[in-house]
C-alpha cells in the first residue's frame, strides 16, 4: 500500500521511517459503508484495524441477550489489538460502522511480526494500551469523585464546544461514555430541561446556560 | 421534517422482533422481509422508543448537542 496513507495516521507520526515501510508492506486498506458489522464478538480475531477516516462503535451483547454500547472510536484510534493479544485471540465486541470509514487492516502474523521485529512499533502499541487504561482509571475516578448529574453536564459541555461528530451521539453511547445506563441519562436530562439548561428538540440538544451547567459540571 | 432527521435502521443488526414496529406511537414503522422501514417519516415524532427497545442496537436516533445560537 502507499506509504502516504501511513502518513496520515497522526499515530504513525513518531515511527521510523523504516517502520512505516514495513507496515505499508504488510497493511491493507479497506473502505467501509455506514451500518456495516466490521467485527462480531466472540468471533477469532484475524485483524486489527487503525481507523483513517470516519467513526465506529463497540458493542458487546449481556447475558440477556441484550446489546450494550461501549465505546466509539475515530480516526488515528487501533481496534482490536487487545484481542490479538490476549491469549484466546477472539473479538473482545463487535464493531459497528456509524459514517462512511476507511480502515488500515494489519493481519494477526503481521502484527505479530512488527511487534517482535519493530521496537518502535511495539511501543507505540504499549502506549496505546497505556491510553486506554489511562481512559479507564480516569473514568474510574470520575466515578467516583463526581455524581452522575455532573458527569453529563461536563459531557454536554464539552460536545457542544468542540466540532459535532457526524453521526452524533444516541442516549446509550452518552450513558457508556459518562459510566451509566440510557434511563438515567433520559432523566437527567428531563431534569435539566425542567431547569431550563437545555431545550431538546428533534435530534438536538441546545444548551441555553452555560454557567449554572458548568457549576453543575464541578459538583 | 426531513429525512436525514429519522432514526437510522441497520438492517444487519436486525433480529426482526418488531418491538420497534408494535410500539412506535406514531405507527411509523413497518416490517418487511429485510426489516422495519419508515413508512410514514412524517409522522415520526422523533421519540426514540424503537430505539430504546431495540433489543440488538440496530436502531440509531442520535442527537446532536450545541449552544444555543446567539
């Protein structure tokens, strides 16, 4: 594959050039339509992915058969690399593709490969790891430091100031970002609307005041 | 009220249980041998239940978040 479309992964900015090159030896890439299941939980995992363009979800079935949402993900982010490396080697969720997205595909040998052969390479893996577990233990503290009603009125806060993702945020993918469940989040934001905060419209929120939210946002 | 402001249906992800269709208030919805299909988008008020009650996430009524305009 050309060495440009490696380039445009911010991620792959701190790798050798010689690193590149190997990976633009081994990698693929694979354009993907809005709706399109790119993995299946439980399934062996063959691939990770590093995402160009576009934005996807996580999502994992309970035991009731239910789906719950876990996470999304946007350009420069790596999918699946913690299945390739546990030792069952299966897809830890299912990845759903919310907006037209172009993928950079490395397969398990190839990636097996330029971890053992690319120092480098490996530690940008374990830097990625070290992100996610960084996201975690903050999400943790968040837990438990601050009360749910804070939590969104941060998460409200914070979509609105920066640049709208294009296939927005449902209910479910708000309440797994802030660590709740969709009904408490709907109540909430009832509550605020009640308050007037917010004003919800069809497919919108509009935040009306920014400072009584961001008092609630440090409660 | 367009289009582009209905819930998004992943016909993939769909198990054809139609929660969504015997719920919707607005009897927007209809199965077909592929799925639910928005078959009065008028009449779709934007509520959410179909995709409240979807039970494998096929249903995306997402929302966007902004200020208000000044």
């Amino acid at each position: 594959m050309e060495i440009e479309t490696i380039n445009q992964i911010a991620i792959f900015s701190s790798l050798d050039s010689e690193t590149r090159l190997a990976i633009a030896q081994r990698a693929f890439t694979r354009r993907l339509p809005a709706g399109f299941t790119l993995l299946t939980e439980g399934m062996p995992a063959e691939s990770c992915y590093f995402i160009v363009t576009g934005e996807v979800r996580a999502l994992r079935m309970n035991t009731d058969g239910r789906v719950q949402v876990l996470a999304r993900f946007s350009a420069g982010d790596p999918i699946n690399i913690i299945s390739l490396l546990t030792e069952e080697k299966t897809n830890r969720a299912t990845i759903e593709v919310l907006s037209p997205t172009s993928v950079l595909i490395l397969q398990t040998a190839d990636f097996d490969f330029l971890i053992s052969n690319y120092t480098d390479f490996s530690n940008l893996i374990l830097r990625q790891l070290a992100a996610r577990l960084s996201k975690i233990t903050d999400l943790a503290a968040d837990l438990s430091l601050y009360a749910v009603r804070a939590r969104l009125a941060r998460f409200l806060i914070e979509l609105a100031d920066f640049t709208p993702s294009p296939s927005g945020w449902t209910q479910d993918e708000i309440a797994a970002h802030i660590g709740t469940v969709r009904d408490v989040v709907g109540r909430l934001l009832r509550d605020f609307e009640s308050a007037g905060l917010i004003l919800r419209q069809r497919g919108q929120i509009i935040l009306l005041d920014r400072d009584h939210l961001s008092e609630i946002a440090q409660d | 009220m367009s289009e582009q402001n209905l819930p998004s249906i992943n016909l993939a992800l769909c198990n054809h249980c139609t929660l969504c269709v015997t719920n919707c208030p607005e009897n927007a919805l209809e199965m077909t041998e592929q799925g639910p299909v928005f078959i009065d988008p008028i009449s779709c008020s934007y509520c959410r239940d179909c995709e409240h009650l979807c039970p494998t996430a096929a249903i995306r009524a997402p929302l966007v978040v902004t200020w208000r305009a000044k």
